[in-house]
C-alpha cells in the first residue's frame, strides 16, 4: 500500500511515521516542502504519488495564535482537508484525518460522545470543525479520529514544559479547572496502525463501511494539575527538579487570546466496539512514554 503521510515532523505525524511503515510504503511530507495553503500543491500531490492511503496529521495547532490568524488556521484545518477528501475520493483512496475536543465547548458536564453537539468556542475549534464538516460532506472512505491534550517528549508539549518549569521554579501553579483525557502521540499512532492492518489488503471499502467521526483518545480522565503531578511522579531525571510544591489554580488566573472548554473528556466506547482497540488509562502511557525501563 502507498500511504501519504502529511505532517511527518509533528508530534503525532513523527511517530505515525515509524508506526505505519510495516503497512506499505511512507511518503512523508511536511511543512515547508508542502503548504497546506496552497490548493494547487494539495492536488499535486495526488497526481505525483498517486496515494492509496492520505493520513494527515497536520494541523495549524496553535491555539491562541489562532485568534489573531485565522485565515490561516481556516485555510489549514478547515479548507485543505476538504481537498484532500476530494481528491482521495476521486482516485479511491482511503483518509484518515485528525480533530480535537475543542470542538465542544465544555458545558456538557460529563465525557463527550460523537454525537454530541459542537459549539466551538475559538477560532482553532472552528477551524477543526470545518474540516470535519468538509471532509464528511465529501464522503467517501474517510475516519476522522477527535482526540485530546496530545504530548510527545520530542517537541514541546505539556510535558516537556512541565519538566522545564520544574527545573526552573520552586512552585508551580497548576489548574484545576481543566479536564481532558491526556493522550500519547506514540499511542494514538500505534492504534491507528493496528485499525488500519485490519482493513487490509482491502482499505477504500473496509473503511468506508466504517466511515465517520470517532473518539479516540487516552482511557481516563485529568484535570492539568493531576496531569502535571504524574508527569513530576515519572519524571528520569527527578534529582534535577526544584520545584517543592505544585499549587492549585484556576483558568481565569492565566488570561490566555483563545478561550478553551474546560470539560472537553472524550468519551472513546465507539471506537473501541467497532475496532476492538483503545489507548490505555493515560496514566500507564505517560510511564510508558517516560520510563527508560
Ligand atoms: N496537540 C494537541 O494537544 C492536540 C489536541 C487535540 C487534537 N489534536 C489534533 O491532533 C493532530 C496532530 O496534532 P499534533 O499535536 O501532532 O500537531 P503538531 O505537533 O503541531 O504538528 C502539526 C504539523 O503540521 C504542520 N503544519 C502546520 N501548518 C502547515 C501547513 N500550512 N502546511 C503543511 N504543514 C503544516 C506543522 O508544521 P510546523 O511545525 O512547521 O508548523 C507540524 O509539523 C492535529 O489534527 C491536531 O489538531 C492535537
């Protein structure tokens, strides 16, 4: 199978790299050397590689610059996966397409099923639901998989900054006000690899009965401050902190451009009856992705 991969360097699309390699062969691409903005170069691409699988783990992620770009957030998250669903379309191939809880807006009080509804509440969330929106009203064989809170250790993530701020500051304020379902990047892509062996050799049609939105995101629930707490706990180096104290906050206390929702838990029992897969309790993940062990 020849699998496009777009977003090769991220935190998710670096591993997605590694784990879709046993499937067939990997074209990585990635920002500078494709823009998402540029229509004509996503069409190229399917004229050049003739793909029989897209994943695109690409995304403009940054959620408070959003606020003040969001021609260009649009243009990534919302536009291109919409051309991407088309041309996929038109020549068979499969897609597999990454969103993110903040497309709800956080009122509903208790884990978020698929067919719960949207309210976005900034311009990033906007922008990952209109490609939702434009790749669903594409059809054709696509999983759009919404996920949460993702970190890697390779590029700045939550956890990385956690670690960083230990080395730097007696105390930490954490909030307490913010829950989500914490999610390795290396988990979430190992799954998505598993799913997509199953399909195999026969993916346009396997996935195209399966076709829609799906949950998938680490088992289990954290508020940052518990998150923040497990990430010091698994900590290699702890000898190097000097944090004494991680101290409870609010999300007020941190005015930030974008507004986030604060109970964004994705609730994944779909995912897991239809592919009998799941990422583990987020808390056995992070000592996974932390241990040398
Ligand atoms: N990170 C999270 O907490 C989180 C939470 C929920 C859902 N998600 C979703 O999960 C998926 C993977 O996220 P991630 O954390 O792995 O993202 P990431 O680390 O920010 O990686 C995204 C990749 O997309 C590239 N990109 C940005 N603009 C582009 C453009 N115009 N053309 C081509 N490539 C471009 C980035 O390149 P540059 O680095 O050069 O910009 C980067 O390599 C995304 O769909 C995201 O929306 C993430």
């Amino acid at each position: 199978m020849r699998i496009l991969l777009l977003g090769k360097y991220g935190q998710l699309g670096w591993e997605l790299q590694r784990t879709l390699a046993p499937l067939g062969e990997v074209i990585g691409l990635d920002y500078p050397e494709i823009d998402l903005t540029q229509t004509q170069s996503i069409r190229n691409l399917f004229k050049e590689h003739r793909p029989q699988l897209i994943v695109n783990a690409t995304a403009y992620t940054a959620v408070d610059r959003a606020e003040s770009e969001p021609e260009i957030a649009l243009a990534v998250n919302g536009q291109a996966p919409g051309i991407l669903a088309e041309e996929a379309q038109q020549i068979k191939a499969a897609l597999i397409h990454y969103s993110t809880d903040y497309v709800f807006d956080g009122s509903k009080g208790s884990a978020y099923v698929e067919t719960d509804a949207t309210n976005p509440l900034g311009v990033y969330g906007s922008s990952k639901l209109a490609g939702e929106q434009a790749i669903t009203q594409i059809g054709g064989a696509y999983l759009i998989l919404r996920t949460s809170w993702v970190y890697s250790l390779r590029r700045p993530s939550f956890v990385t900054k956690v670690l960083e701020w230990s080395r730097q500051q007696p105390v930490l304020r954490m909030v307490t006000d913010q829950v989500a379902n914490p999610t390795s990047a290396r988990m979430l892509s190992e799954v998505t690899a598993q799913l997509l062996a199953r399909g195999l050799p026969i993916t346009f049609d396997w996935l195209k009965e399966r076709r829609g939105i799906y949950h998938l995101a680490g088992s289990g629930i954290a508020t940052r401050m518990e998150w923040a707490q497990a990430i010091l706990r698994n900590d290699p180096h702890p000898q190097e902190q000097v944090v004494q104290s991680v101290e409870p906050a609010l999300t007020a206390d941190f005015p930030t451009p974008a507004q986030r929702p604060l109970f964004s838990a994705l609730n994944c029992d779909l995912f897991r009856q239809i592919f009998g897969l799941g990422l583990p309790d987020w808390r056995t993940a992070l000592q996974l992705s932390m241990s040398a062990d």
